[in-house]
C-alpha cells in the first residue's frame, strides 16, 4: 500500500471530521476543505492538521455540538441511618 502524502492525510482528517459533524460531502464543500488544506500547506506552521484543524469550525460555521452528560446528576439524599 502507497503511503499518503501529508496533503492527502490532512483532507481525509478533515473529510472525515466534517461528515462526523453531519455536513454532506458535496464537491463544493470538498473544494471548501482542499482550499483550507491548501492554505494549512501555504503557512508557515510545520503541521498543516494543526492549522487546518484550529480554523475548520469557523471555516464551515460549524456550530460545537451540544454533548449529553457523561453522569446523572448528584442528588443528596440520606442512607436512612437512625436519627
């Protein structure tokens, strides 16, 4: 199997990433993601993930969804040991 270039490995994250959030991947939203990756590769920063990653919300106005809770909440109560 052909390595991926960092070019390839970025898009495919960032793909990836955008159907998770429930964007469809239409060509216009897949050249939207090539431009940021493209602009990722144009920075001066050596990691174009990082880059590409920090501005892809904004990019797409991707909203951070609303998570559920990971516990129930604490209710105090008493054990019922005598009074």
């Amino acid at each position: 199997m052909m390595a991926q270039s960092l070019a390839e490995q970025t898009l495919s994250r960032v793909c990836n990433y955008l159907s998770a959030m429930g964007v469809e991947l239409t060509r216009e939203v897949t050249v939207q993601a090539l431009k940021l990756v493209e602009a990722g590769l144009a920075s001066a920063q050596e990691d174009p993930f990082h880059f590409v990653m920090e501005r892809v919300n904004d990019h797409f106005a991707l909203q951070n969804p609303v998570l559920p809770t990971t516990t129930p909440p604490i209710i105090r109560s008493s054990m019922g040991f005598g009074e």
